[in-house]
C-alpha cells in the first residue's frame, strides 16, 4: 500500500481495508492535510511505517497500531499538527515493545503542536523520537 493515497489533499474519509498481508505503509496517506481520523488497520505483518502519514495536518489522534514487526518508523506522523491525543501511549507501547523499530527518527516531529494537549504528549516524548 505504498503511495495508495499519497498527495489525495481532499481525502476525508478513510474506509477500514484489509491490511492483514500489507508489508508495506510507506507513505500511504502524506500530504493528505484533511484526514481527521483513521480507522484501527491490521498492521500485524507491516514492516515500514516510513512517513506513513507525513503532514496529514488535520488529523486528530494517533492510533495505537500493531507495531511488533516495524524496523523503519522515520517520520510516520511528523507534521500532524492538530493531534490532540495518542501520541504518547503510541511511543509508550512502540518503545516498550520486545524488538523497538531500529529506524525513528522524526517520528512525531511537530505532530501536536498546534494542540495544547497534543504539545504536552509530544513534550514527553523523547527528542530522539522528534
């Protein structure tokens, strides 16, 4: 599902697909600045969240994805500027886990900035993952 909906700026709505033997997420939703939310994808076989939602700037939550066998998650939600919630219990659980991803940097760079809630998550968020 690489590039699927890269650069579709007026993409709202985001329907539920079956991602069960998706590797890959690498830019699946960049630039499309109108998402709010996204559905919870089975992400349980994916390897690569490489700026899987770079600047979706309306988005409004992390979701908590199955993260288990991503190695690169360079940048998946940097610029979300209007997250207000999810980003830190998505580092919490992604941190946490047996095999870290090798690969995180900018991961949530500027993701909540514009949130007084969303900058307060990314605040405890280590400056290694932004």
């Amino acid at each position: 599902m690489e590039l699927m909906f890269d650069n579709c700026i007026n993409l709202r709505n985001v329907p539920l697909l079956d991602t069960s033997n998706v590797v890959t997420m690498k830019n699946m939703f960049s630039y499309c600045k109108k998402i709010e939310s996204l559905p919870l994808f089975d992400t349980s076989n994916v390897t690569s969240m490489y700026q899987m939602c770079l600047t979706c700037s309306s988005l409004k939550a992390v979701p908590l994805y199955n993260t288990n066998k991503v190695s690169n998650m360079d940048g998946t939600f940097e610029s979300c500027y209007s997250v207000d919630t999810g980003s830190l219990a998505f580092y919490n659980q992604v941190s946490t886990q047996a095999n870290p991803p090798t690969n995180h940097y900018k991961t949530f760079a500027s993701c909540g900035r514009d949130s007084q809630t969303g900058s307060a998550e990314l605040a405890q968020i280590p400056s290694d993952w932004k």
